[in-house]
C-alpha cells in the first residue's frame, strides 16, 4: 500500500499517484471532450460544486471514467458492481484522497484522516468504539430528547412570531450541540445565540478552504490562496483553543464527564496493548468528532426534512407511524424510536438521493483488476462517487431520481445486492458514529414530525451547497402546529414487520 505522509511544501500528501501512474490501461477510460494541454478538463468545469460537476460528467461518460486537473489524473466510480468489487478489504482499503488530506492541518491523524499506517486510527478505533454500544446509546438518548426540545422551543418562537425557519442552520445547532453534550459534556448555547457559534464558522471555513485547495494548482496555491490561507490558520487555530479548553475543563472537573467519548479518550488504555492517546492526538479526535459528528448529519436531517416538505402524503404516512408507536408518550424512549421504521425509511431514501459525505476513496492493496476490467497497480486510487451509485439505474431503477421511502422497505433491501447503499463509506474505516446518527436523526424527524405540519415555499427549487459535505442551500419551512395526535391526512402505515437497511456492527460493515 502507498505509504501516503504529508509532504512538505507540495501541497499534496507525500507519494500521491494520478492514475496515470497507478493504472496501466488509463486510455481506455472515457474523459470529458476538449481537453487542453496542460490544464486538462477545465473548460466548462464548475469550480465550486465539483461533486455536482462530477455528477454531470458522471451522466455523459459511463460508471468508470477520468478527468484531468491541472496535470493530474484521477479516476472516478459509480457502477455498482465496480463499488461492489471497491468494498473487498481483501484488496482494497481506505485512501485518503486529496480533499480529505486538505484536512489533516487540523484534524491529523484522527479517525476520519489518518493514514492506513498510522497507528493511532486503530487504538483510537479500539478505544472509542465502546463509546457506540446499545448501552452508551440509551444514555445518549437522554440527552438528545433535551437538545431536542430546545429545537422545538426555538421553532415555537418562530412560529409565533410568524416566521418561516432556517433548517439547516437549526439542524446545525441541534447537532453540534448534540454531539457537544453526549460526548464531551459541554453546551454551545447555539439556540441562545443569533448568529452560528464562532465554532461553526471556523468549522465551515476550514471544510470550505479544503474544497478550494482541490480547485487551483498546488504550486500557486500559496499566491492565490494567500488571504484564505491566512483565515484558515485563523480558523484552525480557533478550533484548537476551543478543543483545548474544553479538555482543561475536563481535567480539571471532578466526576468526569460519566464514561462518554472524551472519558474515553482521557482515561482509557487499550485493552489489549494498554497504550493510551496521547494530548495532540485527542484533540484531533476531538475536532474529528466535534465537526464529522454534526456537519453530516445536520445536512441528514435538512435534505430529509425538504423531502418530507415537498411530499405531503409521504410526511402524512410517516406522521401517522409516530402516533401510533409513540402514542401519547412525552418523551419516547430509547427502544421506541428503532420502531420507527417508515421515519427510518425516509432518512435512508434521503441519504440515498444526497449522501452528505459524497464520496469516498479506495485504494489498491496490491496489483489487482478491478471488476475483472481494468488493471490497478499496487497503491492506485480511485473514488466513488456515492450520490450516482445511488442512482445506478441497474440497481435503483430508471425512475432513480425519484424520492421513493419504499425502496427501503424490508423486500427491497434483501432483494438488492449487497454495497449499493453507502452514505457512510464502507469497510473497516467506515463511520464509527453511524448507529449514531441514525438513531439521532430518526428521533428528531419523529418529534417534528408529532408537533408540526411542514409547508415548503412553492417557488424553492432544491440547491446544494459544496464544503466537501453536502447541505441544501437556503432551505426555509412554514411551520403548523398540529391541534390533534393524528393530522387529518393521517395514511394508515401497516406493521410490515420489516425495517429500513439492516443495522451493522459498530465497526461500520456494510449491508
């Protein structure tokens, strides 16, 4: 495997492979026309929203294709039995591609950004994973109930004074301050404040500079990022103080904070080694967790929220499956929110049509053909581009585009092949916080769901913002206090017994 460390002065990790050097038979592969020397595909490119530009490349050029950057080659994948092949850890594992390499100035060797060859991933891996067992869950569960209601009481009030709500600067405030309180015990007081937490702007200035670093050359990013590069500093360094002192309070505190990640990561050695993380590094699990465990699942939690807007039938059947599994319970409990399997249904159908980690990198264990196809030498890389593996018409139908809960539904789940449903990567480097989020997002949709109807804006047309993670741009909803338990439009939902896609191991397997 490609020992991949950062490489001083380039901009890009140390040993990056384009794919003219990692796959033998790159000719065969479609690129975009009007290719140009030296700049490569750039004419009609869109810089800003590159996943969608890729998308649209994606349409023309087939489930394997390549573009060219500013001289550098890279490979892109989305057919499903070439993913399929991608998710053998026999010979494929995890590369950190360059987008997410942008990102270790702050996050490191964290979870999400190590390199296969650092250790810390595993003996944080090791350390943490107890942190998302069914028992640390159902204490979490608590905990989120009460962020919860500082949401609704923040809608409330913006109900009654007549105005429409932002949805994902409020699923963003839920979420940091749901993985703030569950795992490190501290309040943001993001409902409290009129303006996003300094935390969050310093968060999305450096996933946006991330992003932007893959859209000019590396030589000359240092003059044309020059301004940027220095709010990014700016940004990193605010994220570091505001991790490092919510550590110094923790250290400092009797009690601790009851056994939840931070504990962890303060005072637990490894069961087998007994090696502990060092400073350094649990402040880059800190961030990791801090931006990894609310940016993607607020943006969850929005797309899932516009689509039930824009469906009123299907928010009516989900609806009508929360009052009739919770009931008249003020607070459900940990257990009655897994019932929720249509809620469920929709959040998965949503993450299906825009995953918001869109993409993720393999690489090549050893010399191998990929799908019996095309050669890849030891160390090539590739990425898959999740949201049109989503939509593989040989998979999900020609009617893909389409907002369907129903093909998650337990029939259809088993009668798909395995690793063609992947919003949270896959294998052993898969999301760590995935029971997480899920169980996260299916209680909020099911609370807001009980309390209010929501009416979209008849003229908003869906647009994605790009910060490496996806979120709907300017998404705002008329909220209606339902006066009964069922809404008029109530649609019967039988018990079918199934569920959405079935639940995996902590360690992020896939279907």
């Amino acid at each position: 495997m490609a020992q991949t460390t950062t490489g001083a002065g380039t901009g890009l990790p140390k040993g990056f492979r384009g794919a003219e050097q990692g796959w033998p038979e790159l000719h065969r592969i479609p690129h975009p026309p009007r290719r140009l020397p030296l700049l490569g595909d750039v004419l009609g490119a869109d810089r800003r929203n590159p996943l969608q530009d890729s998308m649209r490349y994606a349409r023309d050029l087939g489930p394997v294709f390549r573009r060219r950057i500013f001289g550098k080659e890279f490979v892109f994948v989305w057919g499903a039995r070439y993913a399929a092949d991608l998710a053998d850890e026999s010979r494929f594992a995890k590369h950190v591609g360059l987008g997410v390499a942008n990102l270790r100035p702050v996050a490191g060797d964290g979870l999400f950004t190590a390199y296969n060859h650092e250790p810390n991933w595993q003996l944080a891996h090791d350390v943490l994973a107890p942190g998302f067992s069914r028992e640390a869950m159902a204490g979490y569960h608590v905990m989120m109930l009460d962020v919860a209601d500082r949401l609704t009481a923040h809608w409330d009030r913006e109900l009654a004074a007549g105005r429409t709500v932002d949805v994902p600067g409020d699923m963003t405030k839920l979420t940091l301050e749901t993985i703030a309180r569950t795992g490190f015990g501290h309040d943001f007081g993001s409902f409290e404040r009129s303006r996003p937490h300094p935390f969050v702007t310093a968060m999305v200035g450096t996933l946006s500079y991330a992003q932007r670093l893959n859209t000019v050359p590396a030589p000359l990013a240092p003059y044309l990022l020059r301004a940027a590069s220095r709010r990014n500093a700016a940004d990193i360094d605010h994220l570091n103080r505001t991790v490092d002192e919510l550590v110094r309070a923790r250290r400092a505190a009797d009690g601790g904070g009851g056994g939840d990640l931070l504990d962890r990561m303060l005072e637990t050695a490894h069961p087998g080694t007994g090696e502990r993380l060092s400073p350094l590094n649990v402040r880059r699990q800190v961030i990791t967790f801090l931006v990894a465990g609310h940016e993607t699942t607020s943006g969850a939690l929005s797309f899932a929220l516009h689509y039930l807007a824009q469906h009123p039938r299907i928010a009516a059947r989900a609806r009508s499956e929360v009052d009739r599994v919770w009931g008249d319970t003020a607070a459900p409990g940990y257990e009655q929110v897994a019932k929720l399997r249509y809620v469920r249904r929709v959040l998965d159908e949503s993450l299906r049509l825009w995953p918001t980690a869109p993409a993720f990198a393999r690489e090549a264990r050893q010399d191998t053909v990929l799908a019996g196809e095309h050669p890849m030498l030891r160390g090539a890389w590739t990425l898959v581009l999740t949201p049109m593996l989503h939509r593989d018409p040989e998979v999900w139908g020609a009617d893909a585009e389409r907002f369907d809960p129903d093909r998650f539904d337990a029939q259809a789940v088993r009668a798909r092949p395995p690793h063609v449903f992947k919003p949270f990567g896959t294998g052993a480097r898969a999301c760590i916080g995935r029971q997480f989020a899920l169980h996260e997002a299916t209680l909020v949709l099911g609370l807001l769901l009980r309390r209010y109807d929501l009416h979209a804006d008849p003229g908003y047309r869906l647009r994605i913002t790009e910060r490496l993670t996806l979120m709907p741009e300017g998404l705002r909803l008329r909220l209606e206090r339902r006066t009964a338990a069922v809404g008029k439009d109530a649609v019967p939902v039988p018990d079918d017994g199934g569920g959405s896609a079935p639940r995996c191991p902590v360690r992020g397997a896939d279907e």
